[in-house]
C-alpha cells in the first residue's frame, strides 16, 4: 500500500496531467490554448468509512463493557443486530435523537438480548462526537479532499448522520466543514441515503448535474443509487481508501482526457 506522499502525487498528476506543455525549467503547466474544460466539477464524500475510521469502535464499546460491567460482547452484538437497523431509520432522519433512542428502543432491544436489567447508557451520543477521542480520520482521504479543493473541483459531503441531544442543537459530525463546498446530514433533511432526494438536494444546492459529479461511499445500496441517479461512483470497499483513492484518480484523469 502506497503511502500519503506517494498518494499526493498521484491525485496531483491525475488532476494537472492533461492538457499540458512542458515549461522551459521543465515543470508542467496547463495549456491555454489546449486546455479542455472537465466534465467532471464535484466530487461527494460519505463521512464514516470514507474520511472516518471506524477503527475505535470496538474498543469504545469494550470500555463502556468493562465500566458498567456487561456481559462481552453485548454491545456490539446488538447494534449490529437486525433488530437496531430496523430503529436507524428514526435515528438518522432526525425523527430520535441518540439520547432518546438510548433511552428506549435501544436499552430495551439490548436488555431483551442478553435478558439484563440495564439502565441505559451512552453508547451512542458519545460514539462519534464532536469531543469524542476515538474519531480516527483517513489522513490520505482529507489529504486528496485539500488536493481537489486546490485544484479548482469542489467536495462536499453527504451523510447519514443524527442529533445527539433532544433538543437537536448537536449533531454527529466531528469534522471542519471548510473543507466542503456544500454539506448534507440526513437527520437535518429528514431523510437518508440511499433514497434518490436526498442526492437532489445536495445537486441543488450546488448547483450541478449528476453527469458533473463523483460519489464516493462505503455502502454499495447508495453508490447503486448515485449511479442510477447518472453519477459516476467509487465503492470504498473493506475500509480500503488508498485503493478507492486510485479508482477517484482513474475517473478523474479519464474525464481530463476524453
């Protein structure tokens, strides 16, 4: 697996390398007369699995385990179970928020899982949020976003994402938003990926056509629903970003060309 310095070179020859003559000290630079105008003009992150990790989940629920003294395990069993799933829609369309889900649908799944008694407990308002010490970001991902934005192609993001506190004046979302042209959370919208209007409100906002855009996502259901929609897409598959990085590259040096 290539490292950042070799991933910045390759996203930075993948954006300037078409079009291009050879200046007298040898560096490239873009041709004025030659230079095509891409068709390409955004490319749309997901936030977790893409630009966050999810790599201290396990751990976080591990703590929590050992500080209230729950069965090993439990935690994790359950909110990966189908019976959470089903509650997620409430969730990340701002219907609940974290406290609340916490408070009932969750504690009761949970209790009835592993026949406890458990008072409820913050296993997901203090996930991922914006204090929280476990959000590990994919430095190589924030490290192209830079190289795009520098580059003259806007980035934003498309989330599905939730309040955490009733009162909705948090939400999920540990990230500078400078770094966005545009940003769209499900749980603000009041609806989530993959339904096709919540992909329109970002094109609105910004402007564009799905011809115009990338979409980059770890779920495959939503990246069927970017491409349908007539976006090209990026399936980060198994955490693999440097990989899902070189496919970015390959559509991007591919629009410059054509």
């Amino acid at each position: 697996m290539a490292n950042s310095a070799s991933q910045k070179r390759r996203i930075y020859w993948a954006l300037s390398k078409s079009s291009q003559d050879k200046s007298i000290d040898g560096t490239y630079e873009l041709s004025k007369s030659k230079a095509k105008m891409p068709q390409l003009k955004v490319v749309i992150f997901d936030f977790g699995g893409v630009i966050m990790s999810y790599r201290g989940t396990n751990a976080y629920w591990k703590d929590l385990e050992i500080e209230r003294n729950l069965p090993e395990g439990s935690i994790r069993k359950t909110m990966l179970s189908s019976e959470f799933a089903s509650i997620s829609y409430d969730l990340f369309t701002g219907i609940k928020s974290a406290e609340e889900v916490e408070e009932n649908e969750f504690i009761r799944i949970y209790n009835r899982q592993h026949n406890l008694n458990a008072k409820p407990f913050p296993v997901i308002r203090n996930w991922l949020c914006d204090d929280s010490k476990l959000v590990s970001y994919n430095e190589n991902v924030l490290e192209a976003i830079k190289i795009l934005r520098d580059s003259g192609i806007k980035t934003a993001l498309l989330t599905n994402t939730y309040y955490i506190d009733k009162q909705r004046t948090k939400r999920r979302m540990p990230i500078d938003r400078a770094l966005f042209d545009s940003v769209v959370e499900s749980c603000a919208e009041g609806i989530m990926k993959p339904h096709p209007q919540i992909f329109k409100i970002l094109l609105d906002r910004l402007d564009i056509r799905p011809e115009e855009c990338v979409f980059v996502d770890d779920h495959y259901a939503n990246c069927e629903t970017a491409k349908m929609l007539g976006m090209k897409t990026v399936h980060v598959k198994n955490s693999d970003t440097e990989s899902a990085l070189i496919d970015l590259e390959d559509i991007l040096n591919e629009d410059m060309l054509s």
